[in-house]
C-alpha cells in the first residue's frame, strides 16, 4: 500500500504495489499469479485493501 500513488511510463496512477516471489525455481508461479488476478478482480477486496490501516489487515485480507 502506497501513501501516494506513483505513475508508472504510459499507465495509469498505482496505490497498490504487489510483489511476488518463489521459493525456489520449481514454485508454481503460475498459480501465485492466478491469485493475484483473482485478488485485483475483487472489487470488494480492493476496496478492503485500500482501507486497511494496518500490515495484519492486509495480510488478513490476503
């Protein structure tokens, strides 16, 4: 979560910066990105993450 937004070339504005990493070279990436996009989908989620005031809200929500 981002106290401001930043603008990324040629896009729009983002509060919400997510970081995704293996453990090792044999993690199913590709099932943490499907989450991901299914988390970013959830308007409702969204909007939950946008309001949490804290690490353990967002981790919650997660």
């Amino acid at each position: 979560m981002l106290d401001k937004p930043i603008h990324f070339a040629d896009s729009e504005k983002a509060d919400i910066v997510i970081m995704f990493g293996a453990q090792d070279s044999n993690a199913h990436i590709e099932e943490g990105i499907r989450a991901i996009i299914a988390l970013l989908d959830n308007n409702e989620t969204m909007a939950k993450l946008r309001a949490a005031s804290s690490r353990e809200e967002v981790v919650a929500l997660l």
